[in-house]
C-alpha cells in the first residue's frame, strides 16, 4: 500500500452510530463505552444524542443516536442524527459506525446508500446475526462489503462477539474528511438523490446478499395472533398487569419486613449506645426514622422494575400499543403516545422525553401534559404506606389480595383520569378545529428471549439508581427536616409537643388551613414541602416528622404504619392518596416539561393545571369518604 496516501492518524476521534430503531445500537454503544444507557426491544428507545469515550482508548469518542431509516427525516428525533451528522452541533464525526438489523436489512440499507453519496467513511456492523443464524437467514457479508464499499462485519452486540472487530475497523477509518463535507453541499445531494432509484439499487444488493428470505417461526405467527387478538390480547394484557400487582405485593412482604426489622434494631441499639442527647436524636428520628422508611420500599420497586424489564425486552409492548391504539384513537392520541405513556410508570422525565417520536405537535404536547398523572415508581412508597396502614390485608374472592388491588385501582385511577383528560383536551382542540389523527405506523420487532445478563445489569443500575437517591437527596432532607422540627425547642414549662414550638412545626399550622378542606394533617403539609425534590421523600419526612413528634427512643420501632393507622382516619389517607395520583409535585418532572416544551407558559399552565385537578380530586374524595366512614 502507499504510506504517502495514508491519512494522519491524530489521536482523537469522533464516531457516530447510525442505523434503524432497534436494530442495537445503544447496546454497541454501551460495549464500546462502558456507558450504562437505556436499551429496550422497540423503537424509539433513543431519543436524543449521548456521547462517550471508548474504553480502550479515552480520546475517542462515540455518539449514540436515534435510529432513523433516512437522512431525509422530519420528526425531531430522527432530525438530530442527521444534524450530528452534518456538524451541526459543533463537531463533524470522523466516520460513522453503522448498524444494520441483519433479521431486516432491507430497513437499513437505505440509508447506508444515503451515507455512502456523502463518501463518509463507515463501518457497517452487521448486528442480531445470532437471530438471523437461528432463523436461518444467509447473508454474505462479503459481497455486502464489495458492493457498499465499506467494512462489514457480523456482530451480535449483546454478547459483545465482533464488538472488538468493529471497534479495530472503526480506529482504523481514514479522518479528517468530514472537514471537507459542506453541510449546504450535503444536503443538497441528499435532496437530488432519487427515492425510487435508491429504492431499486436496494433491492437489487438484496437480491445479491440474501440467499433465504426471513420466515418466522410458527410459534412466533401463533403467539402474535393471540396476544394482538382485540379480545384474547386485551384479556392477556389485564392479566399481565394485575400479575404484577399481585406479585409487587405478595413476594415483597417477607423482604420487606426483615429490612423493617433491622432498621428497627438498629434504631434501639443506637438509642441504648448513645448517650441521651442531640446526637442519638438526630441519628435515630432524623438519619434512622427517614432513610429506612424509605429503604422499606426497595423490595417491591426492584420487582416492578424486574418486570418491566422483562416486558421491555421481550418484545411484547410494541403489540399492547397497537392494541390500545383504537383505544388511544379515542381520547386523540394514537397508540405512539403508549411507550412514552408506559415509560411514565418508571418515571415522568423519560417518558416526557420520549414523547418526541410522536410527529403530532399537539398529539406530543397532550402526552407530555398526561404523562405525569401515570403513577411513577416513586409514589410507590407513598401508596405503600398508606395502602398497609388502612386497608386490610385479606384475600377476596378466593384469589385476590385486597392490598393488591387497591394499588392496581390507584394505577387504574391514574390511567383512566389521563384518558379523560386527553379526551377533553380533544374535545377542546376539536371545537378550534386542529386534530388530526395519524394512522399509527410502527415496525413490530421480533419476540426475542429475554437476556438475562442484561436484564441484570439494568435492574442492578436502576436499584443502584433508588438506593444513590435514598442515600443523598433523601438522607439530607430528613437531616434538614430534623433540624427544622427540633429546633427552637419548647420553651420551659411548655404543655404541648416540642415539635409544636420547632420552625417546621409553625410552617405546618400556617399551610394547613389551605389544606383543611382536604382533611390533611399539619404533619401531612410539612412532609409534602419536600416531597416536592422526589416524591419518595415525603415518606421520609413523614417518618422524621412522625418520630420527631413522638419524641421517645423507640419512635423507630412505633414505625409509621401504625401512626398513619391511629392519627389519619380512613378519609384522610384516602384524599392524600388522591392528592398523589394527580400532583405533579416533583421538580425534575417540571424541569424536563420546561426543555421539551421550551414554553414556560405551558409549563405553568401544566403544573397548574395537575395541581387545581389534585386539590379538587382530594377534596371530594375526602368530603364523600369523611360522610361515610
Ligand atoms: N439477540 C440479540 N439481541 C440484541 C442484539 N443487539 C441488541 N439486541 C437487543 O435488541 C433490542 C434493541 O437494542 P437497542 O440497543 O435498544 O437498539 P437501538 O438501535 O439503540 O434502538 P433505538 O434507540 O430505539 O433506535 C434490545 O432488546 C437488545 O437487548 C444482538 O446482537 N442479539
Ligand atoms: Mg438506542
């Protein structure tokens, strides 16, 4: 070869990854970097631009993108992998990793010839092979190579076989040509290329490389027929969620009640080691009371989670969107709003984040509006707490835990009350005349077996995710909360609880007229002033301002259960369970309403919207259940 010809190799690097939805390229992208990001089997998973560095070698680095089936796209996910692309956002890529579906290649090689007009350097990894080897599809990699110019190799991402090849081939890409890429003069030719010429050049590399076409399995046509079927398919989908209801309940107790043993121990050890005084106060009320009732909940979140994981990667959610989707069809969204709707059961941020696959601007905005009234992972706590204390733990109907499916009402409760106002929001827009429903167009991945290293790892990340916050956010608060109701103390003499004469305990008589009408206690209106950083410390607080009030060592062994069963009254816990399906009291859900939405206008009147609807919501709830218990 001539050396004179050979391009400088600088150290540092940029490579993009581009191909399809779903066809894996956040999995490369965490094996090349070590990152940790979101990987699940539908499309649409990656939203937006996220950059890290190779392991192997720091100075280069790789952009993840969303998948996208051309550079000539329109909905705002899809427009920033080309916009990366042409260095709109600073830096132009070196070259590019591209990732084609080997089960579908005939998704990818669109824009693999798009790429190939802009003579960028590129690597094509060839991924899933191992689902096209077990299906029987042949593809000659070589001749694809020949006749794309570029690299290809055979990858299956997940067991990261072929990801050091990819790696190798990437490092050893010519740079710096992309300097000379004019992003005016790029367009441009993307613009003149011919839609039915690109068309037939792929079918003709098709008809080169592929020696069998693709068949599903029988099981696979079989199981699709069931779980897609309006009747069958609605009635498997009930039974998957209350199985989940049922199993967050049921396997989490024995758990549960060690973690709530040992946190009591530890409270009395502490108690009876430390001298009386400050220090042991603050340690067992504040520290102790606070991270443990917290700490409580990470059985039943880690079985949430595990579900969910299993759901996301089987395949299977994709199909209970379409499903939904006339369902949908009717409060004017379609069945895309239902991954964004369904991430909301995680958590609001990402799901408000997604939202950004949905082409429809006012279809997006009502998605983002609902979204927060899904119940997320971080209310679990709050309905956990309060569901023990008040409803009793028996079995109905031979089968059923009573406790179980209260907490699949209150999840019932927020779904139904998001459809609706998604209907009325409908309605409203409708009587302006601007709705227009898109027919939902979305690509049924495959049903693939759950890896199980990888839904180990992501339930791991997540767990670890839950204890971080219960070690940071929610240990400082109960510290801070602590402070604030211990101090001032009772002035000599005083008759009342010390926690009445504490600034905490002033601020909590001065909200709670406002919250009168909703039966919440002074108690209830300090904890939820925290509540507002993430949700999952309102159950903190309660603990410190519970155990705090109580003022006696063994405040920790009378564990919160009891106290909210004592001093709450059924109408009281009930409107506060209200008051948490609708409030979007939660700052980091405001914040990623504010970025997405880019409009501080809608963001308030979002926020305000869910609030007046979480006051009126509790206020009835508790003024009928007040009447009748
Ligand atoms: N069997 C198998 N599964 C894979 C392989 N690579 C990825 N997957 C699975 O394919 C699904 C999609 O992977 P992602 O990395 O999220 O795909 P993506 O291309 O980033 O998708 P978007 O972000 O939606 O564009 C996940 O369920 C992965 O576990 C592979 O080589 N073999
Ligand atoms: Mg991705």
């Amino acid at each position: 070869m001539d050396t004179a010809a050979q391009p400088s190799h600088s150290k540092a690097a940029t490579f993009a990854l581009l191909g399809a939805p779903n066809c894996g390229k956040t999995v490369l992208f965490n094996g090349l970097t070590g990152a940790h990001a979101k990987v699940a089997n539908y499309a649409g998973v990656t939203v937006d631009r996220r950059e890290g560095r190779f392991t192997s070698d720091r100075e280069v680095r790789l952009i993840d993108l969303p998948g996208t089936y051309s550079l000539r796209t329109t909905s705002p996910d899809e427009a920033v992998a080309r916009d990366v692309l042409l260095g709109k956002y600073g830096v132009c890529p070196d070259g590019i990793i591209a990732v084609a579906d080997a089960t579908n290649l005939r998704m990818t090689l669109r824009m693999m010839l798009e790429l190939k007009t802009l003579g960028l350097p590129m690597v094509i990894s060839l991924n899933l092979s191992d689902v096209a080897r077990s299906r029987g599809l042949k593809i000659d990699a070589k001749k694809l190579s020949e006749l794309l110019g570029a690299t290809v190799l055979e990858t299956v991402a997940i067991s990261r076989s072929g990801v050091m090849a990819v790696e190798k081939a990437a490092l050893a890409m010519p740079r710096g040509q992309t300097a000379r890429l004019d992003p005016a003069e790029a367009e441009r030719k993307l613009e003149a290329l011919d839609s039915n010429a690109l068309y037939e050049q792929v079918e003709d590399i098709l008809s080169q490389v592929v020696q069998t076409e693709l068949t599903l399995p029988a099981w696979h046509r079989r199981l699709d027929n069931i779980v897609m079927h309006p009747f069958w398919g609605m009635l498997i989908l009930l039974t998957i969620l209350l199985l989940v209801f049922q199993a967050v309940y049921t396997w989490a107790q024995p758990v549960m009640d060690s973690i709530q043993g040992l946190f009591d121990s530890l409270g009395e050890w502490v108690g009876a080691t430390l001298p009386q005084g400050l220090l042991s106060d603050l340690l067992v009320n504040g520290v102790i009371a606070g991270t443990g009732s917290v700490l409580v909940f990470l059985p039943q979140i880690t079985i949430l989670f595990a579900f969910i994981l299993l759901l996301e990667d089987s395949g299977y959610l994709p199909r209970a969107a379409f499903l939904l989707d006339n369902l949908l069809s009717r409060t004017g969204l379609s069945g895309r709003a239902f991954i964004p709707l369904l991430s909301s059961f995680a958590c609001a941020v990402p799901a408000v984040m997604s939202a950004r696959t949905i082409q429809d601007p006012r279809e997006r905005l009502v998605t983002i509006a609902i979204a927060p009234m899904l119940t997320c992972s971080a209310r679990l706590p709050i309905y956990a707490l309060i569901i023990a204390a008040v409803i009793p733990n028996q079995t109905v109907w031979g089968v059923f835990n009573l406790q179980g499916l209260t907490l699949f009402a209150l999840y019932l409760a927020g779904i139904l009350s998001a459809a609706l106002t998604a209907w009325v929001l409908k309605w409203m827009a409708r009587s302006k005349g601007n709705v227009q429903q898109f027919p939902l167009l979305m690509e049924l991945p495959t049903f693939r077996m759950p890896n199980f290293r990888h839904i180990i790892t992501s339930l791991w990340d997540r767990v670890k995710a839950f204890l971080v916050r219960a070690g940071t956010v929610i240990f400082s608060v109960s510290v801070v909360l602590w402070a604030l109701t211990s101090f001032p103390s009772a002035p000599e003499g005083a008759t009342g609880a010390a926690i009445d004469y504490s600034l905490a305990g002033m601020l909590g008589h001065l909200i709670q007229p406002i919250f009168a009408p909703l039966g919440f206690t002074w108690q209830m209106c300090i904890a939820m002033v925290p509540g507002i950083a993430a949700r999952e410390v309102v159950v903190a607080a309660l603990g410190t301002v519970y155990a705090v009030g109580a003022g006696s060592e063994d405040a920790v062994s009378n564990a919160l259960i009891p106290i909210v069963h004592n001093n709450w009254g059924i109408a009281t816990a009930f409107s506060f369970l209200a008051w948490y399906v609708y409030a979007p009291m939660c700052a980091s859900t405001l914040a990623v309403i504010r970025r997405e939405t880019k409009s501080a206008r809608t963001t308030f009147l979002i926020t305000f919207g869910l609030l007046a609807l979480a006051y009126v919501m509790a206020m009835i709830v508790y003024q009928i259940t007040s009447r009748i218990f």
